[in-house]
C-alpha cells in the first residue's frame, strides 16, 4: 500500500512561497545525534511517517522498509524474516544481523547481534527513521545502518477511542484498541492488538497478541518524559524453505520434516523504558534513558527442542551544549550506552515418534556487557553543514558451558578490544531548495558466540569483527515550484575481515574469517504531490489530492576476496541481495471521502549461493486498494479493500542464502510468496477533542 511522504525543505522566511496547492510540508529528522530539517542532513537516511503507517496497515514493518531505497527485506513468513540494507546481512540465513534497530531508545538488537523487529506491532509506530550505511559515532555496532522506530505520541493526537478490523485470505483476522487521553501535563495511549492467521502454506498458522503503555509527562517547562511498556506474545508454525521442484508444483507445502513434527516458535518479549529530557540551561540539554527487556522463546525443530532466556538492561546518556553567534551555530553531543545481557539456552532432544522433549543435549550461559561512549560536533555556518563524531567501543562474552559433555569444557572469555570508530560528514545547500552531501565513516559488526566456534565446538578467540569504510555522497532537494522532492545517492562500502559461517550440520556452524567485501551502488527517492482541480471542489468526485513515490536501488555487491575450502569465490556476486529493485506508488484521495492507493514492487533476480550457480527469477508484485474515509462530527470512518498480488505472480518472497544439501536431497532455497489475496478493513474512531 502506499502514502505519500510529504517533504518541504529549505524554504528561508524571506524566500516567496510556493504556490499553496503545490507546496509540500516541512520534515524534520533527529538522525545523528540532532533535530534538524532533511534537506541539511548529512548523511543517506529515509524517513517513514506516521501518515505512511496509518495508511498501509501492515501486519509487520517490514512492507514498509521495503519502500526505503537501499533496503530489501526478505519475508518468509510473519514470523521468519530477514533485514538487509546495502547488502549488509545478506548471507545470514534466518534472522537480521550487522544492522541496530532500537524502539524508543531500548534496543531491539540482542547480545548476538540479531535485530528482532517483526515483533514490533505496526500500530503503535508514529514513525521510522532508517539510517542507511554504518553510524557508529552514534549507535554503536552497525555495519549496514540503523532503525529507529519511534512510538506513537499521545500528547500530538486527540483523545478518545479507536477499533480497527480486518480480515482477509487464509484467515486473516486483525483487531486493535487504542485509547488515547490526557490530563494537564500527562498524556498516555493503551493500545491492545491481536493478529492471527492461518497461513498459506502447510504448518504456517500465525497469531500475536500484545499489549503497550505509552506515557508522555511534563515535570515543568524545562523537563518532559516518556515511559513505554511494551509485552507481545506471539506463536508462529514454521513451513520452512522448500526446494525448486515443490516451489514450481506445490508451492503451499511444508518441508516434510518440519510438517512432520509440526515445527514452531513460542516467544514471549517484553520491553520497557523510560527517558528524560531536561534543559539545563539556554544552552545545555541532558537525555537520559533506562530501558530493560525480558525475552522466552522455545522452538520445537525436527532435530531437537531450543529453550532461550534472554534479560538485558541498560541505559543512554547524552549531554548537548549549543551556541549561536550571528551565522555560526555550534552543538557538541557527547554520551554513552552500557549495555548487559544475561543470555541462557539450551537444546534437548526431540522424541520424533511421540513429539515430546527427551534428554539434555546442550546447556549454555553468555553474560555479555558492551558500552560504547561517543562525541560528536556539528557546525552550521549559512548553508553549510559540517559534522564530526567518533564512537569507542567494547565488548565483552563470558560463555560457560554448563553441561561439558564428556568432561569437555567449552567455556571461554571473548573479547575483541576496544574499536575506535569516526565519522565525517558535510552538507552544503548551494540554494534554498537544493542541498549536496558527502560522508566518510567506519563500521564494525562484533561476531556472535556461535560464529566464533571451532570445528571441536571451541571458541576461536582469533575471530575478527568485520570492519568497513563507507564514503557516499548525494543530492537532495525541490523541483517543480516545490512540488517534487528527490533525493539521490551513491555510495562504497569496503568490507574487511569477511566473517563466513559454514553449516555443518542441521544447527551447527563453524566461522571464520576469509576476506573481504565491495558494496557499491544508487539509491534514488522521489516523491510529491499535486493539487488541481478537475471538477469543482462541491461535487463529492472533485480531486482533493493525488501524491506518487518512487524508490530505485542499483546494486553492484562483490567478494573482493574470498576463498574457503579450497574455492575461489573472489569477484562473485553476493547471494540475497537483487542487482536492482523498485517500489512505486500513487495514491488518489477524492473531496467526498473516496481514496485509492495502488503499490507496485519491481525485483530483480538475486543469486542465491555464494558460487553464483543458482539465482532466483525477477518478479514485480502489485497491490491495489479502495477506501472511503469521512468524519461525522466527533466520529470518524474509515473502510477499505485491497486486492494484493494483483498480477497472481509466482515468487519467493524470501531466499535460504547457501542452502545446504544433505544426502540426495535437493537444495531447499525458497520461501514462496502469498499469491492473490484479499482483505477489508473497517476503522471506527470516536475523538474527544
């Protein structure tokens, strides 16, 4: 589905304004350590608002990232998805590694490095900022970016209560409560959600009930906070990856065995946190933020029964002192975040015959404590924008083996040292409407405990992080009397110390580090919208608005060099990633309450293994729909239908990057993608004020 991000940038207060019916309106960003307007930022980033979200109702965030050039995101089911951006993550097979993501400040990325967002209830986002390339002088440990998901604020919407339904093919049923209301200097949203549905293919039923608090409060003019509570319960049955012949002739089946012992993930995730803002002064503000997280997952997989407990904790910190004088404007942030993890897990096995757990195969334990502390300096001199900041950073594993089976201790101490980390950036606006950008910046991704594994199950203390220098440069601005923005980018990613996990087994790798990696390519976003009347503005057909986006990936990813086992696969392309990929949207409103959005992706084939043997077709995927929204008084309407996958394609919507094969049977790459389907949806909101 799509809406329109709406964007004016750079417009002075003595520039003539647009025509009214043409401009767009102001988008302000707090990437990077600061509050400032888009077309000044220095740096790639896509913003994904709150009108975007309302109108898509997604089940998961993950359509919506699609529609962030440089981002491809892999879905296999709604409970099994995986996040790259600039081709970082590509080659992990279930999960979203080398990229941060935090909610509100608490991060969403665990102690191994794994980011888990599909959890996150799309409905209670107010936004999503995605920060494409490493930000490390900033966020920490990313190699790819960063996603913040802000929550909705309840001191910015009207009181009162909203239901929303929705129902579709294969048993979709959606239904979520929210209750928004304020008392002087608090505000606060309760919002319950639950989602189920019985899945398109074998063993893939689906549901997620969850639960959120989100607090908004004033101390006084100079201290305001937010608290946020957030519990969701989710099961999801796992079909897995199928191979190439049962894709083209049976597309809704399960792989045998795990439709054979009816393979699940049982997870249960809270999160919580708290921050505050104070201003010191005219010129200091101190943020301050605690958050914790509470996570329980059991799968049961045709091999053996995994139990894991995650408890983490910690807190941000960050001081800011400005200063203006006549042109020049200057901010120095400085902070950190400490961060700890009790992380326990276990495996026992799997009685196929009677479906129940039997004996203990493996007991393990990782406390895991990193901090990272940072400064950065911004400079604003006219139209120039200069930014500089360095991050230093530090992890630690304490792994035990509790079981030592046989008498064999694995237990080990990890530690790769302390990484120092910079970044620079500049921003010039070489007119009111247009601005060109540059950046040079380091990024790391610390391995996990199960990809410093040796062959004999020990930790390889050996294991490097991989470490990259990202340079990108861009253009943004306003064309058309301000009626169109685009935003252009080019980038160069060096991947070094390559880190390469090779299964041997059904759950078992060994990791090592075999060399390195080129990630270059374009990214362009265009968006606008434009007012003009047809019909007079009386009749209920007159066009109130009618905005398109579009958003292009070129991607040229390469090993550098990269042997194993004996095999070179030094200049093949990197597997997971299409060489080009394309979202492109229109949506129609009309003044009588009748809209229209219409959605359509365009992907490239991608290669699926890291010989470049194998590669998956092109597909595009088109998705319509039609609405009527109307207020009535204090009451407001809002029904729809979609139809999507229009087209009825055949595609895989996620790939098993390096499947393997064990015996004779054959590669399982494919996770297939939901053919046509249909969905209607009502909301209904009564508003106070």
């Amino acid at each position: 589905m799509f809406l329109l991000i709406v964007l004016h940038v750079g417009a002075r207060e003595n520039d003539p304004p647009p025509p009214e019916e043409l401009s767009l309106e102001e988008v302000v960003v707090s990437a990077f350590n600061s509050s400032r307007r888009l077309l000044s930022m220095p740096g790639s980033m896509t913003l994904i608002p709150s009108g975007q979200i309302e109108a898509e109702n997604p089940l998961t965030v993950l359509p919506l990232l699609q529609q962030s050039s440089g981002v491809y995101a892999h879905s296999g089911t709604l409970s099994t998805s995986r996040i790259t951006i600039r081709g970082i993550g590509a080659r992990e097979p279930y999960a979203t590694g080398k990229i941060r993501a935090y909610f509100n400040n608490i991060p969403l990325t665990n102690g191994s490095g794994v980011s888990i967002i599909e959890h996150i209830d799309p409905t209670i986002i107010e936004r999503m900022e995605v920060i494409k390339g490493p930000a490390t002088s900033v966020y920490g440990a990313g190699l790819g970016g960063t996603i913040n998901i802000l929550a909705r604020q309840p001191a910015l919407r009207p009181g009162g209560v909203t239901n929303a339904t929705q129902l579709g093919s294969f048993g979709l049923f959606r239904n979520s409560i929210l209750l928004d209301g304020s008392r002087k200097a608090l505000s606060g949203s309760l919002v319950y959600s639950n989602t189920s549905m019985d899945g398109y293919r074998q063993n893939s039923e689906y549901r997620r009930n969850a639960l959120t608090g989100i607090g908004q409060f004033s101390f006084s003019q100079k201290t305001r906070g937010t608290a946020l509570v957030y519990f969701s319960d989710m099961k999801g049955y796992i079909p897995s990856s199928i191979d190439s012949l049962t894709f083209m002739q049976n597309p809704r089946a399960a792989a045998a065995n795990w439709l054979n012992v009816r393979g699940f993930e049982d997870t249960r995730k809270l999160l919580a946190g708290l921050s505050v803002q104070h201003q010191l002064n005219t010129a200091w503000q101190l943020d301050f933020s605690l958050f914790a997280t509470l996570h329980n997952e059991m799968e049961r997989r045709p091999w053996d029964f995994l139990f894991e407990d995650r408890e983490s904790a910690g807190t941000r910190i960050r001081a800011s002192w400005f200063r203006q004088s006549g042109l020049f404007q200057w901010q120095i942030t400085g902070g950190g975040e400490l961060f700890f993890e009790d992380f326990r897990y276990k495996t026992n096995e799997h009685d196929t015959e009677a479906g129940q757990q039997g004996g203990l195969i493996s007991r393990n334990r990782e406390e895991i404590r990193f901090f990272n502390v940072f400064l950065q300096t911004d400079l604003d001199y006219d139209r120039l924008t200069l930014s500089g900041g360095i991050n230093l950073n530090s992890n630690r594993v304490n792994y035990r083996d509790l079981l030592q089976a046989g008498g064999i201790d694995h237990s080990a101490i990890y530690n790769y040292g302390l990484i120092l980390s910079p970044r620079l950036s500049a921003n010039y606006r070489y007119n009111n409407l247009h601005a060109v950008f540059a950046t040079l910046s380091h990024g790391f991704s610390p391995p996990s405990i199960a990809e410093t594994l040796s062959p004999d199950g020990f930790v390889n203390l050996d294991i490097l992080p991989e470490k990259s220098w990202n340079v990108e440069t861009g253009f943004r601005g306003s064309l058309l009397r301000n009626s169109l923005f685009y935003d252009l980018g080019l980038y160069r990613m060096l991947v070094r110390d390559l880190l390469v996990a090779a299964r041997v087994g059904p759950d078992a790798w060994v990791g090592k580090n075999a060399g390195s990696s080129v990630h270059q390519g374009i990214e362009a976003e265009i968006s606008g919208k434009l007012f003009k009347a047809w019909v007079p503005a009386q009749h209920w057909y007159a066009l109130d608005e009618a905005g398109w986006r579009l958003a292009y990936s070129l991607n040229h990813f390469r090993f550098k060099e990269f042997a194993d086992q004996g095999v070179d696969f030094s200049g093949k392309q990197i597997p997971g990633v299409p060489g080009q990929f394309l979202f492109t949207g229109i949506s129609i409103n009309l003044a009588g309450g009748i809209y229209g959005r219409t959605d359509l992706i365009l992907s490239g084939r991608m290669p699926m293994n890291d010989l470049n043997t194998r590669y998956s077709d092109a597909y595009h995927v088109l998705d319509l729909t039609l609405g009527y929204r109307k207020a009535f008084g204090k009451w407001e309407l809002d029904f729809y239908g979609s139809i999507n996958n229009f087209t009825r394609q055949h595609y895989a919507s996620m790939i098993l990057v390096n499947a393997p094969s064990f015996g004779n049977a054959m590669p399982r790459y494919y996770y297939p993608g939901l053919p046509v389907n249909y969905a209607l949806g009502l909301r209904l909101a009564y508003l106070r004020n």
